[in-house]
C-alpha cells in the first residue's frame, strides 16, 4: 500500500506517488458519481447557486463521439431572488460516461475546437439565443475587454499570468478575449492554441469564498472557477466576435487530439 510505503520510507518519491494515487482516486469517483442526482435535504444551503431544469435553446455538436452541448438557461445566485440568463458548456467525460461537473481535472481542462465552437455560437445566435432580450442588466455596463490581437508581449504576458496556470501549454503566442465586469470580481475568458485551434472558455475569480475553485499561479489573486463554464449573453457576443475573428484566419487542420 502507498500509504504503508510513506510511512515506512518518507521519502519525496513516495509522497509524490501517494499524492497521485489519491488524485486518480478522486477523479474516479467523481466520474462514478457524476451522473448521479443530488440527494435533496429539508433546507437548501446558504450560498448555494440554483439553476433551472430546463434551458431555453439548446445546441449540440460532437468532437469525437463525445455531445457538446451549449445551452441557453436560468440561474440564481446567492443573495438573488430573480434569475439570469447565462449560456452554459456542457459536455461528458465519454460518449456514453456520466456528465462532466469539473471543468480541470488530472487530464487537464475541457477543450473544443475552435471552429466547433464557433459553429455552435452561431447556431445559438440563430435561434435567438443571443439577442438583448436575455441580457443580464444588473451587470456594469463598464465592460473591459483583453483581447491578444490588441495587446504588447508584456500586456500579454501579465493577462495570461491571471488565466493560465504554470503547468498549461497554450503555445508560443495563444490567443485569448478576456472580460470582466467593474462590478463584481469575475473574469470570463476564451484560450486557444493556435498550433491545434482546441479553444476553452473559462471563468476566474477574486472572490476566495467560491467553491469549486483551484488555484492557477499562487500570488495573483484569481482563482479558476471549476465548474463547467456559464457565461453572460453580454460576454458571449464579445467572444462570437473575435472568435469569428480568429477562426477566418486560422487553419483548421489538424483539431486537437483527445485526452
């Protein structure tokens, strides 16, 4: 036993092979109990999010065999009696394996390609999915924009310090839309590496008290949201835009290789 082993021998090997074991340990049983309902207690927690069943629009594509599906639903937030319009991904972990929770896990983060993505932002934009009428106003109009293209090497260097971590590999120069909001303490942010157009769309935040959260880099002060990302329509219309940008200009051949 790797717990027997460290005890025996404290040495920086078994400590590093203990901590994998219970790292590929967690990730099963989060993909065994993904799917999984949630027990309902007599009271709902303080703080928790509530999300509404069933979306407005939904569209789904599949990147090898696995749906991806970009949904237009409800949410309530703590503190909130009214909900928001947010657009979700959600995928699953295989073709036919339990639905994906974590956004980051021990393979890494969800991916899509680029265009993939971008099919799927204008197939939600058909069906009116991003229109005004699903803005969310209670957000600041004052709305600060990242994007790469726009950016010197230091500016850039400094922004992917905050939505990248240490042990990622986006390439040599990625290309990446980051928004926040003046009002609150998140950033939502669209990666891609342009060496095999796989896209992310990721959310970060300041505020120590969410969970789940991992840190990327210590001493930033931002955190990686790991749930699966929700973005505002506001903020969508900022990625469709550069995302279109990047995906006329790109060569599209070969996406990325699966985990």
């Amino acid at each position: 036993m790797a717990v027997n082993a460290y005890v025996a021998a404290p040495t920086l090997a078994n400590h590093q092979h203990l901590i994998d074991l219970a790292q590929t340990y967690r990730e099963r049983w989060i993909e065994a109990h993904a799917d999984r309902p949630p027990r309902q207690g007599r009271h709902r927690a303080v703080g928790k999010t509530r999300r509404r069943a069933q979306p407005r629009h939904e569209v789904t594509q599949f990147v090898y065999e696995i749906p991806v599906m970009l949904v237009l639903h409800e949410r309530c937030f703590p503190g909130e009696e009214d909900p928001r319009w947010m657009l979700g991904w959600r995928t699953r972990y295989s073709p036919r394996g339990p639905t994906r929770r974590y956004y980051l896990t021990k393979n890494g983060c969800w991916k899509v390609p680029a265009k993939v993505a971008l099919d799927m932002i204008q197939l939600m934009e058909g069906r009116g999915g991003l229109s005004a009428e699903f803005d969310d106003h209670r957000a600041s109009s004052q709305v600060d924009v990242a994007v790469s293209l726009q950016l010197t090497q230091v500016e850039k260097q400094a922004v992917l310090e905050e939505i990248t971590g240490l042990d990622e590999d986006w390439g040599p120069d990625p290309f990446f839309v980051v928004t926040s909001h003046r009002d609150n303490a998140w950033k939502k942010a669209l990666l891609i590496n342009p060496r095999d157009n796989s896209a992310t769309f990721r959310s970060l935040t300041s505020d120590r008290r969410c969970t789940p959260k991992k840190a990327l880099r210590e001493g930033t002060g931002w955190w990686l949201d790991n749930a699966m990302t929700d973005v505002s329509v506001q903020d969508m219309r900022v990625f469709y835009e550069f995302l279109a940008v990047y995906c006329e200009q790109a060569d599209h051949e070969p996406y990325f290789a699966p985990e």
